[in-house]
C-alpha cells in the first residue's frame, strides 16, 4: 500500500486494479493507523508544496431551494412535498455579498436548486453587479445543469468558477441516484462546456452514496485524473428524511478523509475543500479534511431564514464556525491546527485556465 501511495505521490497514475486495491485496503482501517497517518502526511506535504499553510474561505450563499430535478439523494429534490420553498430576491443576494465583503470574503458562491426563475438574463444582472461592485472578488456558480450558450453568458458576464459534482462516473450507478431522465452522460457534456467556457471548473462526489462500489470509487477518480478539474468537492453522502433514500446510512468520515487525501495526492494543485457535510457527520471533520490535504472551507453566508429551508440532508449544519459571521471562530479552529485562513481570491494555481476579463 505504501509503494502505491508513494507511486501516485510521485505523479504517475494508477491502474484501476491498483486504484480498487488501494481504496478496499482503506476500508474499516483506523484515522489513526499508520498508514492512514502516512497518507495524511503525503497529502499534506503536496497541498504544502503548493499552497502552504493557507486556507481559502468562500461564502456561500444559497439561492434558492426551488429545483426541477429530482435526485434521489437530495431534500430540495422537486418531489419533496415537505420541502418549505424560498428564492432570494437579487437584492437579498447583494446583500449577502455586502455582508460578505465585509467579513473579509473574497469568493461568492451562489448555489441553489435547478430553478427556472434564475434565467441567464436575471443571472447575468446579479453577475454583474457584484462584479462592478467588488471587482476583487470571484464569483462561483453551482446551479446546475444548464446549455452551452449559458454558460458562456454566465462566464461573459464575469463569473469565474463552477461547480458541478458528476455525483458517479458510471452509468449505471448514476441510473440508481437519479431519475430516468437524468443522465451521466448530460453532466460530463455540461462539466466540458463549463471548461471551454474558461470556468475554472469544480466536480467531485459524494462517499457512501446508497449502490456505490469500491469500482464506482475507482472509476471516479479515474474520471477527475482525466478531467482535471480545477476544484474538487467530495462529502459524505447523509440521508434526507423526507427522500427515497431516507433509510439508508450515511457514508464513512474516514473514508471521505481518504479519498481527499487521494485526490490531493492525484491532483496537486486542486481546490479542495472540506465540506460542510464532513462537519455535519463529525464535529471535527472541517478539521480533519484539512489535515487530509484540503485547502477550501465555505461557510454559510445566506439569510437566516434560507439556511433552514436548504437542506439537501438531515441536521445540515449551518450555525457556530459553519456560519460566516462565525469567522473568528473559524479562524481559531484552523489555526489550532496550525493552518491559517488568509483572504485572498484563492485561485486555481494553474494559469492557463484562468483568463481576466
Ligand atoms: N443544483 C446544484 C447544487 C446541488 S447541491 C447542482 O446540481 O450542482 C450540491 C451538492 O450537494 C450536490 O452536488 C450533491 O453532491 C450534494 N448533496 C445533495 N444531497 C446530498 C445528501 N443527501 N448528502 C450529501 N450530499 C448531498
């Protein structure tokens, strides 16, 4: 096991043999152990090498709950009767990078549902104006699924970033998490639109969603080494009481922790970070992605009342260091473990997929 990881340290690839040989070798095998410990210090020494001690911040806000689609894993899902609607209006949107701004954020992400009211015209104006208003700052969408055309308009109007999981690389597995007429094969078109468009683009997964495999695992990774994605965004898959899959278990903390210490290991320079959903699943676990090679954190800038209602699954965390206004505490929890949260746009570090408008 320690001549893979050394072998995948040194940047050569793996096969999906090795791949599927390294991820069930780290399955039940303690944080502790001396192999997850020899891991841990392989990635930290390559995000190190890269980007040092530093921590990005991102404030997210959270735009709307209201979404056509219909993922089986998702509380905002359209099916979800019990789900309390909101949108935010693009006052309260600016409003949210007004207070950003001032606590120190210098990436907006705006995430939501797929919701038909946020047409390329309504979006582009919210671009714009936080652009001409803070042209220091970056702006990161996560809406989705959307055409070619509108992502180059999202992009033309300013925004620099976008996020968008390909949730499994197999097909097969991706029938078992979403409905009939979603397709893998839509979200891989869509992540190579946003990368034409000049995004810096972000995908990723969730750990321990119901059906996946150690392969489906494999194939992931397979994909992110081809996609080379500038961010990559892997959590815990939590169950969401008011969804089909509100009986199955959650995925494991440690085996999150792993594969983002195999993905720094895979992808040196990716955007990694440590996902409000390993904090939910583990008090400690916004610090124990950082000791695995993250180097992104995105507290929640939203309105009060919106962090509620945005629940994608049970006991979403949104209070104490997961809230923007909470940066202080943050702070002092990065900096215990001897990291630090710098205010800087926080780039992809790979200059020829960032282009200045
Ligand atoms: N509509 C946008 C934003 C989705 S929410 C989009 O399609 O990209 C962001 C991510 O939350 C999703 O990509 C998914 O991987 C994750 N997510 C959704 N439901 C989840 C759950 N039950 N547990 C863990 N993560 C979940």
């Amino acid at each position: 096991m320690y001549n893979t990881i050394d072998k995948l340290r040194d940047a050569q690839e793996l096969t999906r043999e090795e791949w599927i040989e390294l991820i069930e070798n780290f399955r039940g095998v303690s944080a502790d152990s001396a192999q997850a410990q020899y891991l841990f210090a392989q990635a930290r020494a390559v995000r190190e090498a890269h980007y040092g001690k530093k921590v990005f911040i991102r404030g997210l806000i959270e735009i709307s709950n209201i979404c056509k689609n219909d993922c089986y894993y998702c509380g905002i899902r359209a099916s979800n009767a019990k789900a309390s609607r909101y949108r935010l209006t693009p006052s309260e949107i600016l409003q949210c990078a007004d207070a950003g701004y001032k606590l120190g954020f210098r990436t907006f992400v705006m995430q939501g549902g797929e919701d038909p009211f946020f047409t390329d015209e309504v979006l582009v104006d919210i671009i714009k104006a936080i652009k001409t208003k803070y042209p220091d700052c970056a702006v990161t969408l996560s809406l989705g699924e959307r055409s070619k055309e509108s992502y180059l308009l999202l992009r033309n109007a300013g925004a620099d970033r976008y996020l968008l999981r390909h949730e499994t690389a197999s097909d097969n597995h991706y029938s078992k998490l979403h409905p009939e007429k979603m397709k893998l094969s839509t979200r891989k078109k869509c992540l190579l639109h946003l990368k034409e468009a000049g995004f810096q683009t972000g995908s990723g997964f969730m750990v321990g969603s119901p059906f996946q495999t150690t392969e489906n695992i494999a194939d992931d990774l397979i994909f992110l080494k081809e996609l080379e994605p500038a961010m990559v965004g892997i959590g815990p898959f939590i169950p969401h009481n008011d969804t089909p899959f509100a009986k199955y278990s959650a995925g494991s903390v440690e085996m999150t922790i792993y594969l983002v210490a195999l993905i720094r290991l895979m992808l040196p320079k990716a955007l990694i970070p440590s996902t409000t959903a390993l904090g939910t699943l583990d008090k400690n676990g916004r610090e124990k992605g950082i000791l695995a090679g993250a180097n992104v954190i995105m507290p929640n800038l939203s309105p009060e009342s919106a962090r509620q209602k945005y629940t994608l699954y049970n006991n979403k965390l949104h209070s104490g260091a997961e809230a923007a206004e909470q940066l202080k505490m943050l702070k002092e929890r990065i900096n215990k473990i001897g990291y630090e949260i710098t205010v800087e746009r926080g780039d992809y570090l790979c200059t020829n997929t960032i282009q200045n408008h």
